[in-house]
C-alpha cells in the first residue's frame, strides 16, 4: 500500500466533501479513490469516513487521523518546498472562513495586495457568520470573534472588536435618548439572528461593574451585519453592533451613539487553524499578512476615532 498517497487522497475527500471530487483533484479515478481508502482504514483497523450516497463525513478515529495527516502532509510539503526553492514562490491552495462583514469591508478590499506578492497561492474565502468545523469542512484558518472555547486548535489574537448601541436620528427624536439599561424597555431594536441557533443575539452591558444581558423587544431581525446597519439607518431601531462597522455613519452624523458608558470591553478577534509543529508555509504567510492587515486597523484594535 502507497501509504502517503493514502494519506494525500484521504485529506482531499475529508477536504472536497466526496469520493467523485476527490478524484478529480487528484487525478485519480473514483474506483482508484474508494480503493486506497479501503486499503488505509483495512491498514489502520479502524473506520474514517461515515459514507452515504451524498456525501461523507468523518468518524471520530477519522477526525484524529485527518489532524495528523494534515500535520504530517504538510511537513513533507515544507521540506520538498526548501528542497526545491519554492519557498521564494509560495504556492497551493488555502481554505479560510471569516465572518461576512470581516471579508466584505476588511479583507476582500486588501486582498490585491496578498494576490500581488503571492500570485502562486490560490485562496477560496468561505463568508458566514456560522461557527464552521474547521477538521469536517477542510478549512485551512478561520478568523473567530469572542473568547474562545478549548478546541486543541492553534488561536492567534490579532486584534480586538469594540460594540456600540447606535441609531439614526430620527428614531431618537422620536422614541428618546437611552440613558441608562432600564430606559432600553421603552425602546424597540433590530434583532440580529444568530445563523448557529436562529434567535437574536442578547445585547451585553456592564452594569455597576458586573456584566448584563438584555433581551430587547422589536420587529425586525436580520441575519446579516450590513443589513443589520442598513435597518437602524433606515431609523428601525437601536441597534448593537461593531463600531468598525458604522464608524464612518457616526462621525458623518447619519448615526447617534448612545449608552457609550456601559459599554463592555472589546472583544477579542483571533485566527485559528488545526496543530501543525511545521505550518505549511503558504499557511503562515497568509496568517501574518492578516495580522498585519489587521493591526493598521484601529477599530479592530479595540480603539475609536
């Protein structure tokens, strides 16, 4: 058995989703595909992959075996890369997933720049708000929002994410100027719905020092941050949201800040990818771009202007 073929064909279907794509990013014929993954999970004595008509997914051996694979795959890739000299011209291709709004106003605009100085690397951006599985869909890096969870995956804070409660003018001429938490009851928000459990995000304050939920009450909701915006311009409601986001609506006047004193702190903003001791080079090119992207961002450093 060709184990590193093995190994570089089970990676593309865990990556690609399927046996029939697998095959054609490797070259190989389906039958050859469903062969050498047999042949690896007869070797290993154990099931990797829950197969069904539509689709595969991984089993919990699977799971394990891909971050070694991945771990394993990309040293041999480094060393044939420094063998060869192309470590001068990065190349291959990289999965990474950032929420919406990061990709639409922050990355995507700088993207030319990381495309200029690395043309040999293709980068497929997967845009959503939702937490993916970084091992199931293949993803290469993710950047995340918020504290985060015990994974076992690699995390690199490159910045922090500031919130504000704002609204257009005309909804506080109308409804009043929050002053305090309790004030909140007469007003009416934009709910933002959580793509992960389909209900509106709590708004969180600091109350006397102690952290606070709110649950508001409104009529809309959108599960999307730009609309989310566009709804409290359109003088629909308070809205809780990034202040990277609405600073040019604030300083411009189309929006009011207010409750600015219970504000909590910012958030921390992180790229997270599996383990590797040898981080594909492609791979940590691409993180350092972004956190310098990142760093020249004063809104994503937890600062206003």
């Amino acid at each position: 058995m060709d184990t590193l073929l093995s190994m570089r064909v089970f990676a593309r279907i865990v990556e690609s989703g399927s046996l029939t794509r697998a095959s054609e990013l490797t070259g190989l014929t389906t039958p050859r595909v469903s062969a050498l993954l047999r042949q690896l999970e007869q070797h290993l004595r154990c099931k990797l992959l829950n197969r069904t008509t539509r689709r595969v997914s991984l089993t919990e051996d699977g799971s394990a075996y891909y971050q070694r694979c991945v771990a394993v795959l990309g040293e041999i890739d480094d060393m044939e890369a420094s063998l060869s000299r192309a470590r001068s011209a990065p190349k291959g291709r990289l999965k990474v997933n950032l929420p919406a709004a990061m990709a639409k106003h922050v990355v995507i605009p700088a993207l030319p720049d990381f495309v200029s100085k690395y043309p040999d690397i293709s980068v497929e951006l997967g845009v959503t708000d939702r937490q993916v599985d970084i091992v199931g869909e293949g993803v290469d890096c993710v950047v995340r929002v918020g504290e985060l969870a015990d994974s076992g995956m690699v995390a690199r804070r490159i910045g922090s994410m500031a919130t504000c409660t704002c609204a257009a003018p005309g909804y506080l001429e109308t409804h009043g100027v929050p002053e305090t938490i309790d004030d909140l009851a007469q007003h009416l928000a934009v709910h933002y719905i959580l793509q992960d459990t389909g209900r509106p995000r709590g708004w969180e304050y600091m109350v006397d020092g102690k952290p606070c939920i709110v649950q508001m009450r409104g009529t809309i909701g959108v599960n999307d941050a730009d609309a989310h915006v566009a709804c409290a311009l359109a003088g629909l409601g308070l809205v809780k949201t990034s202040v990277y986001l609405v600073q040019s609506a604030l300083s411009s006047g189309e929006l009011r800040e207010v409750l600015q004193a219970f504000n909590v702190a910012p958030r921390p903003v992180s790229v997270i990818h599996p383990p590797n001791r040898n981080l594909p080079l492609k791979l940590k090119l691409f993180i350092e771009w972004l956190s310098a992207l990142y760093a020249g961002i004063p809104a994503l450093q937890g600062k206003r202007a």
